[in-house]
C-alpha cells in the first residue's frame, strides 16, 4: 500500500523532480519510509503511553518511559527492517541463513541507535521534562540518519549477507 502511494506520486511529479528521484532514489526512498517508521513508532508511543496511564504509571517515571520507548522501538524496527529490505535497499537473500544474517546485523545497528533515544528520551522528558510527545517526534531526526548510514554501509550492502553467511 505505502509503495502504491509512493508510485502514484511519482506518476505526478513533474519530469525535473523525476530527474532528482532517480539520482538519489535511495537516501529519498529512506525517508520516505522513515517518514512511515516514524509515524508507526509514534503511533506506538501513543498507545503504550495509554496502556500506561491504564496501568497507573505516567512516561514521565523512568522505568515506564523507558518501557514505553522499547515498545515503541521494538515495533518501528521491525517495521523498517521489512521495508528497508524490501522497498529501499531492494536486497535479495537465497538462504533463511543470508536472511538472518541480515536480521541480525539490523538490530545490531538498530541497538546501538536504540540505546541513542533511550539516553535522549530519558534526558529531555524524564530529567528535563520536556515535552514528551516533541521529543518523541525530534529524537527520530536523530535516529532516521544514523540508520540509513548502519543501513545502506552494513546492514543491506550489495553482497553483504551472502559473504557474512558464507564466512559463519
């Protein structure tokens, strides 16, 4: 479906902008799905923070804050490794091996970026008390460039999945 919307778009686009899709398809396909990872983390955050409140805790206490954060990301990245591999990075894998490799090396990186917004969600909303919800949306800038630089030069590299698979 989010690949439809994107193709119908791209039908309208005058042919100077076609011209710039195709020079920089992939860094503009990685937003354009980050935007959607975005949104399905953010989705997440609200209904884990309304789950909360339900439960009686409040995202502005450390230890929910930073459940709500893991739920929220243990979603967008699932999220974005299908997308990724399938819509921006086009990879193709022939083995369940090459494949979970690729997974694995995925939410290696995503870890280390995970770890990044837990630091910055704690920081700014817990100890600041910053706008939770601002934050929330802020933190992604942060998180869609490291990403797509652990994506396109370690995760999805041409080749990759299949050396790595074949050296385990």
């Amino acid at each position: 479906m989010l690949e439809a919307l994107l193709q119908f778009a791209l039908k309208l686009m005058p042919k100077p902008i076609k011209d710039l899709w195709n020079k920089y398809e992939s860094a503009l396909r990685y937003c354009y799905y980050g935007f959607w990872t975005t949104v399905v983390s953010y989705l997440a955050k609200v209904l884990g923070k309304w789950l909360l409140a339900l439960a009686g805790y409040s995202v502005k206490e450390t230890v929910p804050n930073l459940l709500n954060t893991t739920f929220s990301w243990i979603i967008a990245a699932t999220f974005a490794f299908f997308v990724n591999k399938k819509y921006v990075f086009k990879s193709k894998t022939d083995t369940k091996k090459e494949l979970f490799h690729e997974l694995y090396t995925f939410y290696g990186a995503r870890f280390v970026s995970f770890f990044l917004e837990m630091f910055v969600m704690w920081l700014t909303t817990a100890h600041w008390e910053w706008n939770y919800y601002l934050m929330s949306f802020l933190s992604q800038f942060i998180i869609l460039a490291i990403n797509y630089v652990f994506s396109k030069l370690v995760v999805f590299r041409k080749g990759s999945a299949a050396k790595q698979a074949e050296k385990e």
